[in-house]
C-alpha cells in the first residue's frame, strides 16, 4: 500500500500543478514567484515614496550632487559670458558634430570660429608645461620633437608606439590656435582627444606651452591652410 502511494505522489503533483493554473484563468497570473519583478514599481523622477533612508529622505532619486557638472555646461560665469573666445571654447563640444568622417573639416572651421581666449603669461605658461609633461611628454618628448619614450626607449632603440608625431616647430607654425585647439580637444590622425582630461583653460594653457616650444612668439598666428589640415 506505501509503494502505492508513493508511486502516486508524481501525478498527484503534476495534476496539481495543472489545476492551479487552470484556476488562474486566462486573465490572472496565478502565483507570482517574484512580483517586484514582474509589476512595475517605477516612481515619477524626484516624486516622494513610502521609501525612507536612515536620513529621512524619501525621493525617488536623488537630485544631482552640489558642484557637479553635467556635460555640455557653460559655468554661471560672467567673464566667460562676456569672453566671445572663451566662451566659444566651452561651447565648441556641442556646436560641432565630431563625425569621424567630417573632422578634417570641423578642424578647418574651428581655425576661423575659435580664437585664443588667454593672455600670454608667465602663470599661464608654467601651468601649460606641467600639464604637458603630464599628458603628452610620453609621445611628444619633453621638448617637443617627437621623440618621447613611447617613440623612443632611454636606452635606445624603438619604444612600443611606432606612430611618430611631427616636430612642434614643422607642425604648429602654418596652424591657427583654433585648429590646434580643435586636435587637442578631439584628436588628430593617430592622437586621441584630450577634451575630458583637461579642462578649456588647461588646454589653452598646454597649447601656450606647445607653441613656446615650438618658436612661435605670442599672438603670432598664421592662416592653416585646408590641404595642411587634411593631412
């Protein structure tokens, strides 16, 4: 009689199952193993909840930390708002498309848009070497003529990167600031872009630096020509 019974267990589990979901109907889930996930408990963005943290907060989200900058943020500044060239820059990351294909030429319209927002000084130009030698000193040599130790190893003989950038003093003289500030910020041939490392002014800052070793007196800017751009 156990074995019986034993044997029956299966089908009575089996036809049990069956029936539950026939009780369900077509229109009811029957039992939900896991209901959060399958009813949505979404709240309206910074609306209130039944939900209170230990501080006693209860939205939904969270609003943003205080001294946070989304992307795309012009400060509350006014001499940025009143600085044509400075606020160009800051604006530069959304009034160009940065389409692979269209760089050459967007590097070609931020030569005429985008002028040089700083004045030459000796604060500038410190600044501009340190972030330098952080951040371009490995391909660009501390000096600026190609041959850093990514290029070149100390102890002689070909570093890891075989791309060899031009000399400032071959490279920068036919370029506008513009142009330059462009390749910094979004890159150029082989180089990425440096546009979320370093801020506007540490870019513009590094490129006071670039141009100094590169011979070019303050404010000497020359035409870039579109064929030397494309290159």
């Amino acid at each position: 009689m156990r074995k019986q019974i034993i044997k029956l267990i299966p089908v009575l589990a089996v036809a049990a199952l069956f029936a539950s979901c026939d009780r369900a109907g077509k229109d009811q889930t029957g039992r939900i193993y896991m209901p959060d996930m399958t009813y949505s408990n979404a709240y309206e963005t910074y609306s209130t909840s039944e939900l209170t943290t230990p501080e006693g907060n209860n939205m939904s989200a969270r609003k943003p930390v205080e001294g946070t900058i989304p992307y795309g943020y012009i400060p509350d500044d006014a001499k940025i708002k009143t600085n044509q060239a400075l606020l160009m820059s800051y604006v530069a990351k959304n009034h160009y498309t940065h389409d692979p294909a269209k760089l050459d030429e967007e590097r070609v319209r931020a030569a005429s848009e985008i002028q040089d927002p700083l004045e030459y000084t000796a604060e500038n130009l410190a600044e501009g070497k340190r972030l330098y030698e952080i951040n371009c000193t490995p391909c660009h040599g501390e000096k600026g003529e190609g041959n850093g130790q990514l290029i070149e190893l100390p102890s002689g003989g070909d570093g890891p990167y075989t791309s060899r950038p031009q000399p400032y003093k071959a490279l920068l003289p036919p370029l506008k600031d513009g142009g330059i500030f462009y390749s910094v910020s979004y890159g150029k041939n082989m180089m990425g872009g440096y546009g979320f490392q370093l801020s506007v002014n540490e870019r513009w800052q590094v490129i006071h630096y670039i141009k100094s070793l590169a011979g070019i007196q303050p404010g000497a800017v020359a035409a870039e020509p579109v064929a030397e751009a494309k290159k």
